[in-house]
C-alpha cells in the first residue's frame, strides 16, 4: 500500500511564534490594548499541586516539648 500527501500552506500558516498574552496588566487596560491581544484560555477544572505538608505552630512546638519534659520528670 502506497499513500501519498499534498501539504499546503493554509491561511493562518506564520513563521512566527505567537504567545497568547496570560496577564491582564493595568496598561493594557489604561490603552484598550487587551482588546487586540489574544489571551490564553483558563482551564477552571484542572485541579492543581497538592498543597504541601503543613507544620505546626512554634508556639504549639514549645508546648509540647514543655509537656513531654513534665511528663518525663513525673
């Protein structure tokens, strides 16, 4: 089986990168340049990092050391 493929270059073909603006700054509202920019499209379902382990207090840390050294001495 032979397969063959024509490619041509469409309309929106651009040798050039584009990056999709992700910020919307003050400026570009002052100069009405937003409207003219494309901006990058949020993704509101994706769940994001997992939040790191937390830690406790150092007041909290200090109280238990305090109570494990009154426990110790009876």
């Amino acid at each position: 089986t032979l397969k063959s493929f024509w490619i041509r270059k469409g309309s929106a073909f651009s040798t050039a990168v584009a990056r999709p603006e992700t910020e919307l700054t003050p400026d570009m509202i002052a100069t009405g340049s937003w409207r003219r920019l494309p901006f990058k499209p949020y993704n509101f379902s994706s769940l994001g990092l997992p939040p790191a382990c937390g830690h406790l207090h150092p007041l909290l840390k200090v109280r238990s050391e305090l109570r494990q050294i009154f426990l110790e001495m009876g």
